[in-house]
C-alpha cells in the first residue's frame, strides 16, 4: 500500500500540484450546523503542528476537483437535517486520507447531498489528523500502527452526541449508522468492533449513549490486513473483536484497487462471516480507489443504490 500513498496525496492533498485555498468565506449548506465534539479539554490532545488548513487539488475525480483538509486538531461534526420525508435514519460519515488528511467534500460532503435527499439526516465527522490511526509516514518510510486512538475517539463522541439529541435532528437512536471510505473504512471497523467501553474518560451525558452503530457501510477500506501487521499480516485488533453483536455490514471494494489491496476487504468479510454478522460484499474487477460517489462508467461508483436496497433490508429506510 505505502508505494501508492504519494499518488493517492496528489488527489486528496496537494502534494504534486499547486492547490487554490477554500474560500474563506465558505460556510456549512442550509439546513446543516457544526458541532464541537468536546467541550473543554480534548482527550489525547494533538501535538504542536501547523494550522488547520483546507485546499483544493487540480486532479479530477468524476470531473470534479477534491477538497482536502489537513492539521485537524479541534474536531467538528457537520449535521445536515434529511428533507422531505424523514426516515429517522443517521448516517455519520468518515472521510478517508489516509489518517494524514481528509477528503471532505469527496467522501464527505457529498454523502450527505445524497443521503439528506433520501430522508436520511447525515453528519460528516471532521476528525483529527494526521496520525489519529494506523498512518504511513513519509519521514521514517514507515507505517505507524501503535498511535493513540484519537479517530476512535471522536467517533465514539460523535456517535453519542448524536443519539443525545436524537429528538432535535429528528432521528431515531436505533437507526444510527456509520459509513467511511480508505481510511474512513478502516474506522467503521474500528467503531463497530470498539463500541462497548469510551476510549476516553467520559464527559458529559453524551457519553452514556450507546457508541454502537446499527449498520456499518465499508468502502474500499484499509488498515485491515498489511505488512504492517507482523506474522499472519491481519490486524487482529479488528478481527478478533468482532463478535456476533457487530453491526450489519455492507463492503464494496475494486480488485484494481492500487492504494488499498483487496484482501482488506476479503480479511474484514472473512472476519464478518466466521462471527456470523450479517455481511453483504460487493468486489468489482476494476474502478480503482477514492471516487466517492461520483459516477463514472465504472459499476462501483453506483454503489449508492446498491447501499439505499440494504438499508431497506435491514428496515432502517422504508
């Protein structure tokens, strides 16, 4: 995977060609508002590094540029309210990058202009980076697996802080689910397998709901099986948590995939099956990585539909 990450910089970050700044002005879309996840202190606070920072590429994915944002320290999450008739469903929205950045409006923003327009209320959960999981780091060329698990931990607070004000967003607790691209895939594994005990030292009330999703959607994740992860090369922090009580999981991933190798998926839904959680696996032969939900002539980047059929299965969308 590591030879691949410098390509996959170029379209997430800015690393091979000039990048324009957000606007500054730029502000959240109507019917949305941002929430900061921790109200005083931050657990496992991030080390001294540069500003916050959000720029857009010059590559295209689906004929569109791609928004990255880096140096995360305070995280927010971004709710978007469903229109039309609301199902009561929530989906909370990793953004891959490899745990070095996020793809916000990619595997983001552009979740939820989907989701919302189903009636489901959507959350983008902007978490800390770099190096809040499992990251390839270009100063040592080396991967980093023993890292506090700050990305864990805003998932959990993001997920209780949800289900607290269930009746303000207009959802239903029991229909709360979470779904992630790359590394973002890596960390729907991670909150559906590391769900029953807070990371952190609980805050507030939040932290009493349930961190538990009630499905999970895994997109091309990694972090799952590498050589990173001495002996049998499986990472059996996801694997050998996984219990009967893990979430319903939906897995799609390209065999082409250059950034993170098919058998991330095929170990998460060897994991899956082995613990009888109900798995529904989507492998195509091509379409790469990182393209979001843009449609291309590619079969995978219409697995939206694909994902709304499982929702329905599982009576989580009418």
């Amino acid at each position: 995977m590591k030879r691949f990450l410098a390509a996959l910089a170029c379209l997430l970050l800015s690393a091979c060609a000039p990048a324009k700044p957000a606007p500054p002005s730029a502000k959240p879309a109507p019917q949305s508002r941002v929430v900061v996840l921790w109200p005083g202190a931050i657990p496992d606070p991030m080390p001294a590094m540069a500003p916050e920072s959000t720029s857009t590429g010059t590559n295209l994915i689906g004929g569109k540029t791609v928004t990255g944002v880096e140096n995360v320290a305070n995280p927010t999450m971004t709710v978007y309210a469903a229109q039309g008739k609301n199902t009561g469903a929530a989906i909370l929205v990793f953004p891959g990058g490899g745990y070095r950045a996020l793809a916000i409006d990619l595997e983001g923003s552009e979740v939820c202009d989907w989701a919302t327009a189903k009636g489901i209320t959507c959350a983008v959960l902007k978490y800390r980076v770099p190096g809040s999981g499992p990251w390839w780091d270009d100063a040592c060329n080396c991967e980093h697996t023993d890292i506090k698990p700050r990305a864990l931990e805003d998932a959990q607070r993001a997920i209780g802080l949800l289900r607290m004000h269930a009746a303000d967003y207009g959802i239903d607790p029991h229909k709360v689910g979470v779904l992630g691209f790359s590394a973002g895939g890596h960390m729907v594994a991670d909150i559906s397998t590391h769900y029953a005990k807070r990371a952190y030292t609980p805050v507030d009330a939040a932290d009493n709901q349930s961190a538990r999703p009630d499905f999970a959607v895994a997109l091309y994740p990694g972090h799952i099986y590498g050589d990173e992860y001495p002996g049998d090369h499986v990472n059996h922090d996801i694997i050998d948590n996984i219990t009967a009580d893990t979430p319903p999981f939906f897995v799609l991933q390209n065999e082409d995939d250059p950034v993170d190798p098919i058998r991330d998926s095929m170990t998460l839904y060897e994991g899956l099956v082995t613990k009888k959680v109900p798995v529904e696996y989507h492998v195509y032969a091509h379409g790469g990585h990182a393209f979001g939900l843009r449609p291309t002539a590619e079969p995978s980047t219409h697995w939206p539909d694909l994902v709304e059929t499982w929702l329905h299965g599982l009576g989580m969308v009418p």
